[in-house]
C-alpha cells in the first residue's frame, strides 16, 4: 500500500493507474470502513483510502480533538483489506489556508434530522468531499466513491451534490455492518461504557419497533414517534429523533395510506451516557 500526503503525490500516485474507487474515512476504522475498501475493490482500476479528522464537520462543543486516531492500527487494517493507495493529509495539505469557500448543501434535504441537531454539519462533509474528490478524481476523468447507509442522509446529501454538480462519480452505497447483537458498527462505539455497550443495541431494537408500528398501524406517526422516544428515555436515553420518513426525499409520509405503499426509512439519534449514535432501517 501506497501511503501519501500531499495532494501533488496523490496525484502521482494515480496516475496512468485508471479509475479510483474511493473510500473517504476519518479513521479509527473498523469492520464497517473495511467491508467499504472490500466493495471499493470490485469496483475500480485501483482502489483508495483516505484517512482526514475534518474539523469543518465538527460543531464547537462537539469532540474534534478527542476523536480518536489510531494510525498505525488503520494503515495495517487498510493493506490487510487490499486497500493500494492511502491518502492521509495534514490539516496544512487539504486547507494550506481558511476554506472560505464552502459547498452549501440543500436545505431541505440538509438542515432536517442531523442537520437540525448538528447545524452546519453537512456545509463540512459537502465540502471535505467535493475537495478529497477534486484531489482523487482531477487526473483520472471519474470513478466511484463508496459510502456506507449507516450515515443514511449524508449518503443522500453527497448523491444530491455529485447530481447538481454533474460530477463524473458513481456512489456506491454499502450497508451498514453490525454487531452480533444489532448495535451498528461506529468509530464512536469505542467511547462506551461496558454498562453501556450492553444497552446500546436498543436503539436499532427501537427502531424495529417503530417501523412495525408505522407500517402495520393507523395510528398517527406522530404518536409513534413520541411512543418510540419515550421508550428510550425510559431506558436512560436522550433521543434527538426517531422519525419514519420516505426513502426518496426524508420527508415525512403523507398518512397512512402512503405508509403502507412507499419505500420508507426509519432513523434515529439518541445519546447514551456522553456517546451519540446514530442508526436507520429501511423497510
């Protein structure tokens, strides 16, 4: 494996190799990233990584300088996985000075769900993208990009930016790996308690719950979307939302007739002790 860290020799590095597949990571990686490099794999002339702690995404209050970084661990992770080329910036190599010019997102698909909670968040992720693609893509007329359906709405949100933008990069969604108990797989996982971590699988449990109930019920979704809150507070939770939306846009089904016929999504974020996780089922 390749490692590079300035955008000239990534440049090098990919040259007259063919098309990228890529696979952006903020590192500490897990199953899930791999199982990402393993379809990145199959898809691509070469296949690239890319490790960078975006502080653009990261509100103030939120746990930039403790998110964990686990360098050597990552690099081994990435070669076991056939990973050929690993780009790993400094905070100096992707923005060698203030990045005052930012990628605004949609607001009605961007500031719903985590973009109501964490404002701001996807203006960074649309950014760090559109330029780890302008740094991986520039020499090579396209690829593909792989990004996993656990972080359901920023694979929407960079679907909805490559579309407007009429970028040359097919993005490949890959599911969401998990635990034997359900718990999906997470960099932040690690900061559980193990009291917590044997409790953490009632978020995905609850959102079973809860689109049994939106897809079978009449009952207003709104009342099941405050029944499923209640039941996680209950159990020591703080849930910011569980909420039943329409794959196709996340707005919310018209009544329960459309419950019944469209493609939906059930997504939640809740708060375990200091963790925040995330999870969503289609169904």
């Amino acid at each position: 494996m390749h490692i590079v860290h300035s955008i000239p020799d990534l440049r090098a590095a990919l040259a007259q190799r063919g098309r990228p597949a890529f696979v952006p990571t903020m590192g500490n990686l897990h199953d899930g990233h791999l199982s990402l490099v393993h379809i990145a794999g199959q898809q691509g002339d070469v296949t690239v990584a890319s490790i960078f702690v975006n502080r653009l995404q990261f509100l103030p209050h939120e746990d930039f300088d403790s998110y964990p970084r686990t360098w050597e661990a990552d690099c081994a992770k990435l070669e076991s996985a056939g990973c050929d080329v690993l780009f790993a910036p400094r905070e100096k190599d992707l923005y060698p000075e203030p990045q005052v010019f930012k990628v605004q997102p949609d607001p009605l698909l961007a500031d719903i769900l985590e973009g109501e909670f964490r404002p701001g968040f996807f203006t960074g992720v649309c950014t760090v993208v559109m330029k780890l693609f302008s740094c991986v893509f520039a020499t090579t007329g396209g690829g593909s990009a792989v990004f996993g359906m656990k972080d359901y709405q920023q694979l929407m949100v960079i679907r909805r930016m490559v579309q407007q933008f009429a970028m040359p990069i097919e993005i490949i969604a890959g599911n969401t790996t998990r635990a034997d108990d359900g718990l999906a797989l997470s960099s932040r996982n690690g900061y559980l308690s193990a009291e917590e971590r044997q409790q953490a699988m009632a978020l995905s449990q609850a959102l079973k719950a809860l689109a049994e109930a939106a897809r079978d019920g009449s009952a207003p979704l709104a009342d099941l979307e405050a029944a499923a809150m209640q039941a996680l507070r209950d159990k020591g939770w703080e849930p910011d939302y569980l909420t039943v939306r329409n794959r196709s846009d996340l707005l919310a089904p018209a009544d329960a007739s459309a419950r019944a016929d469209a493609p939906l999504v059930a997504l939640g974020a809740a708060r375990l002790g200091s963790t925040r996780l995330i999870d969503n089922l289609e169904f």
